[in-house]
C-alpha cells in the first residue's frame, strides 16, 4: 500500500521566507529542523527559535502521531507521539498526517522509512536530489498485519529511546571534555 493511501493528508512544510522580520508584532515559535530528529525522537533542545510576523495556519504545527520526512539527503524521519510542543513544521519537511490507525502503526511506518522505506524507494526510482511531495506519496510500505506492527513498533520504540538517550549522553561527555581541555590549555597559557 502507498503512503497516500494511509494518510489522510500529505503536506509541505511551512515556507520559513515567509517568517518576515523581527518586530513589535512578531511572534516566536520553535521550528522543526534536521537535527531536531534522532533515531525518530524529537529531540525539543535542538529545535530552534523563530520570530514569526504573520499568523500560522494550524496544520503547519506538528501534531499528534505527525510523522516528519526530511527531504534532503541525508533523509531523516520523525514520529511525533504529541505532548506540549508548539512547533512549526518548515518546508523542508514533508508532513504525514492521519494514518489509518486500522492497518498501520505510525511508530511502525516512521521506523520503516528512517531505516528502510526511502532508502529502497530512492533506490529503486533512481532519485539523486530532494524529495518531493509525489515521491513521498508514492513510498510502498509493506504488507504486515497489525498486531506483527505492534509487536515490532514497541520493540523499535525502545531502541530508538534508547539510542537517542545515548546520543545525548556522547553529545553532553564532549562538551564536558571540550570544557575541561579548554580550561587546562587556558590556565597553561597565563
């Protein structure tokens, strides 16, 4: 089955050069950017802040059980499991929303993609460049029961979690060692 036969809406992020320019009217918001997306976690610390000068539509805020395409190599996908994030989606990302909850998980589907789908899918149509929002629609997802997507999306969910955790935790011991030789070159050089 196609990804536009699961979802009921596939859309483009919003188009960021429309954000104007700092002023007393602007509004801030947390926008979506690649590396907001670990092992399909976003990650709320590496979203980045934006002044917005015109009004939103809603559907360019991640929603619950969103799932984020990234549309430049290298592509990333993530699963938005819903929280309190007020996070506009940029145009650089494509936005599956409302799958058929029926016959997908959508912890199942992001993790095929990020790990499979669009790789194979590049692949086999011989796509060199960005993503568009055809192709996206286009990606196969395989035929597997509900209940084995399940079985699978809990252990892919742990995995991931923990993945990202580690991540972070690699990410916060090099600062600390960054940290720690900047101070030991700067106390050798006074």
């Amino acid at each position: 089955m196609k990804i536009k036969d699961v979802f009921s809406e596939v859309l483009v992020g919003y188009n960021l050069n429309n954000a104007g320019v700092k002023d007393n009217y602007s509004k801030y918001y947390k926008t979506l950017q690649k590396e907001s997306i670990q092992y399909t976690n976003i990650i709320s610390k590496k979203l980045i802040e934006k002044a917005f000068s015109s009004e939103i539509k809603s559907k360019f805020f991640i929603q619950e059980r969103d799932i984020l395409i990234f549309v430049k190599k290298p592509y990333r996908v993530g699963a938005y499991s819903g929280g309190n994030l007020e996070v506009v989606v940029p145009n650089n990302f494509i936005i599956l929303r409302g799958i058929d909850r029926d016959k997908y998980s959508y912890i199942f589907v992001a993790n095929y993609l990020e790990k499979f789908g669009i790789d194979k899918f590049v692949k086999d149509e011989h796509i060199t460049g960005n993503l568009s929002i055809e192709d996206v629609k286009n990606i196969e997802l395989p035929d597997i029961s509900k209940e084995e997507q399940m079985k699978i999306s809990s252990l892919l969910r742990a995995i991931n979690d923990r993945s990202a955790l580690y991540s972070n935790i690699l990410e916060n011991d090099e600062k600390i060692v960054c940290y720690a030789l900047n101070k030991v070159v700067g106390e050798q050089n006074d």
